[in-house]
C-alpha cells in the first residue's frame, strides 16, 4: 500500500503486477511443479542489462547519494534491497558497508 501511495494510476498497475509476481514466485505458483527448485521466467524490464555492474547499479538506484545521506535515519527506513539467498545479501551488504568512510573496526564477544 505504501508504495501506490501518491502515484498514478499507471505506476499503481505496474506496482500490482510485481507484487502479484513476487507473491506468485513465493507461493510456488511459478514454473510449473516443483521440488523446490524452478526455472521461472523473469520480465525483461525487471533485469538490470546495461550494466557491467548489476549490483553496483542496483545499490545506486535504490541508495542514490548515498554518502550525503548517511546522518538521516528516514533515508534508509524508506529504502530495501530484498535478495533470494543469504550470498546475494552478504555481497549486497559487503558492497554497502564498503561506502562508510573510515577504518572498519570488528568486535567480537
């Protein structure tokens, strides 16, 4: 509902049809039957092409400006990268982490 928040109509349809795909993927009714695993169809305008960089891409387009944002906490409430396995969110998270400025420092318990 947030996301059809203020938009048109024409955005408000497009919205639908992703959040109809993304439940259809997840409720298994994509693909055909299955043991879990499927080979499903992706639409072409949901794949990121034009780049050497997808997930470079990806990070830029959902966090644009990212570094002059860093002090605003509404900024990353209003923003997700949701991603299907644990390694895609670890590369996502590594890429992320990467932009902070300053030294990492680790602390373990």
């Amino acid at each position: 509902m947030r996301l059809t928040a203020g938009k048109d109509p024409s955005e408000i349809q497009q919205t639908k049809l992703f959040a109809n795909l993304l439940l259809d993927i997840g409720d298994g009714n994509v693909g055909g039957s299955n043991n879990g695993d499927a080979v499903i169809y992706i639409p072409e305008d949901f794949l990121i092409t034009q780049s050497s960089d997808p997930t470079g891409s990806l990070i830029e387009f959902v966090y644009p400006s990212f570094l002059d944002n860093l002090n605003d906490p509404k900024y990353f409430e209003e923003r997700s990268i949701l991603a299907s396995k644990n390694e895609v969110v670890q590369e996502i998270n590594d890429r992320l982490l990467s932009l902070f400025p300053g030294e990492e420092k680790e602390y373990v318990s």
